[in-house]
C-alpha cells in the first residue's frame, strides 16, 4: 500500500523539546508501516521539526513555516497539500489534523482518506471549525477516535459504521524503567502551562494539604504562556521552596521515574500520553475525569489509579489526601497499572489495529 500520513510538524518554542500525542503518533506509525513494508509518506504541510528519529524506509516532507499571515497560511497550506498528493499518488490518506485533511478532500480525484481526531471536539474548535469539521468526517471513507466518548459526542452524524476506536501505544521500553518500590516525597505533573492542563488547581490542592505533609514537594515540568500567572500563585501562598516550575527536559520520564503521585489536571484530553507513560514507569496516578473520557479509558477508579470530578478543587484534595494516607494501597494500585499498561496499549498489538482498518478501508467500494 502507498500510505500518506498527513498533518503538521510545528516548529516549538526554543524552551519546549516535547511533541504533543498527535505528532508522536504520527512519526512512529509511519515507521511502523513503513517497516511492515508499506510505501509510507510523512507529509507535514507546516512544520519541518522532527525530534523523534524517522526510519529511512519513510519518504517525508517538511514545510519550512515563515508566514504570519493566517489567510495566507491557509492558502500556502492548500496548495502545499496538494503538491504533496500529487507528487506521491497514495493509496490512502492518514489525516491527523483537521485543515491539511480538508485540504486533500477538494483533489478531484482524491484518494481514500482515514480522518483522526485526537481531542474533544466541543471545545477545541470554534463554531466554523466545526463545520468543517462535520465535513470532513462525512466525507472520510474512515474515522479512527481515541475514545468513545468523542464518537457519542458525533452520534447525530452517524459514523459507527466507518468508525474504529483506537487507544494510544505506549511508547516506554519496559526494560528500561523497572518499577520502584521506594518512592520519594515528590507530587510530580507534566504538561504545557496552559488553561487546558489546569496547573493552577494543581497548586491550589496543594496549599490546601502541604501542612500536613511538611516534607512533600510538588514539580510541575513543561512550558507555556501561564508560567509567570503559576509562578504567582505559587509566591502569594508562600510556596516557592515547595513548589517548582521545572521547565522541560528530554529526560523528564528519568527525572520523575521515582515520584510518589502523579498527577493529571487537565479540563480535556484525548489519550493523554503522559498518563499513560505515568503508570508504565510505576508511578501511582490521579487524574482529572475529564471529557472526552481519555483518562477513564486508561485508569480504572481505585484499581490501578484514582480519578476526581473535572475541575474540582474539593475533589482533588480529597484524592490526594487519600493516597497521601493509603501508601500501600496506592502502591497496589500502580502495581496493577504498571503490569496492564504495557499489555492494553501494546505499541505492535495498537500500530497492528491501525493497519487492518487502513486495508479494510481500502478494500471497501
């Protein structure tokens, strides 16, 4: 099969050495396929900044991004997209952003199109995104969710028939990162320091339980627009020795391999990847049940995690003062994560769902 994987590559801030899930999946299916023995094409119609290694089975284009302009971004990225179609021919196309996906649908003769959406719909987009959006999943020939949640969300269009929900892989070397029986004091998060990730219920819960636990220390990794509003709530509850803003690294799962709680608090997510990577490294986790049912999906409530009510500062506190004073039964509970994680989001057994529903597609008239 001739498969184009189609999105975009945007060039991050010089601080951020992370990708979001989207641009991971990204990379690493298209090196899976390619190494299935797939004609493969990684085509990012803005964006030319590839931090994970792409194996040279994979043909890839890049767009070097230097327009400001928004219309004039929309239309550099029309004609982009489909130059690139043009000049590959593919089979199928593998849409992992909703505009470049768009985009391919106005060829006349446009290939068949698999459209992914990786977040929640009701509140990424705007009101004309929407729209757009409704489009191009009626006219995709297949829809891969991550949850299914999103797909009720889009019932009223009536997609099940051409949809498939597919779970995010993990992408941990188990290997690697053995479990850790003996944590240290540390409340460990990680996440880009914006509205959507919710820090500052992170350090509110914190206030709330720190003079109970005097030698507990939170961290905080990631960048964003919000670090110097976080910084501030930080300072105004006096917490800036207990507290810390940790930037990003290449290294954070190594840095919070030995955390005793991590916490998830974002207002919506996917398949968040960091929760996942969380228990694959042992870590006892808390998260936010946030729509569109991501974290749900990956933790089961007092089994292998504990989940509070979205963007409850009340319910937050009570989960994190529980697992403050249950030690070993957080424990029992990572353990199970950590031993199910690598088996429910296998990256062979996920990538190898991917590829049955790509011939699938195909195969269809």
């Amino acid at each position: 099969m001739k498969i184009m994987i189609l999105g975009t590559l945007p060039k991050r801030h010089k601080k951020y050495t992370n990708f979001g899930g989207a641009e991971k999946n990204m990379i690493n299916l298209a090196n899976f396929l390619a190494e299935r023995g797939h004609d493969v094409c990684l085509c990012a119609v803005e964006g030319d900044d590839l931090i994970y290694p792409v194996t040279d089975k994979v043909r890839v284009i890049l767009t070097q991004n230097k327009i400001k302009n928004k219309a004039a971004l929309h239309l550099k990225t029309l004609i982009r997209t489909r130059k690139s179609i043009k000049e590959f021919s593919p089979d199928i196309i593998i849409g992992f952003w909703l505009h470049p996906t768009l985009y391919a649908m106005t060829l006349k003769n446009c290939p068949k199109v698999i459209y992914c959406e990786r977040n929640n719909p009701d509140t990424i987009y705007s009101n004309i995104s929407k729209k757009l959006l409704k489009r191009v999943l009626k006219k995709s020939s297949g829809l891969i969710f991550q949850t299914h949640g999103v797909m009720e969300q889009l019932s009223d269009l009536r997609l099940k028939d051409k949809s498939i929900v597919v779970m995010n892989p993990i992408y941990i070397d188990k290997n690697e990162f053995h479990y850790i029986e003996n944590k240290d004091n540390r409340i460990v998060s990680i996440g880009r320091l914006s509205e959507q990730k919710n820090q500052m219920l992170l350090i509110d819960a914190f206030a709330q339980i720190e003079k109970k636990h005097p030698n507990l220390i939170m961290e905080i990794y990631g960048e964003g627009e919000l670090r110097k509003t976080l910084q501030d709530q930080i300072d105004k509850y006096h917490l800036e020795n207990k507290i810390f803003l940790k930037g990003t690294s290449k290294d954070v799962l190594k840095l919070i391999h030995s955390a005793k709680i991590f916490i998830l608090s974002s207002l919506y997510e996917g398949m968040p990847n960091v929760l996942i990577e969380a228990q694959g490294l042992g870590i006892p986790c808390i998260s936010s049940d946030c729509p569109p049912g991501g974290p749900a999906n990956i933790i089961c409530n007092h089994n292998t995690g504990l989940l509070f009510e979205n963007n409850d500062l009340q319910s937050l506190v009570e989960q994190l003062s529980y697992a403050l004073e249950h030690p070993q039964k957080m424990q029992e509970m990572s353990r199970r994560a950590y031993e199910t994680v690598y088996i429910n989001h296998d990256l062979k057994t996920i990538f190898e769902k991917w590829e049955c529903f790509i011939e699938k597609v195909l195969k269809e008239k």
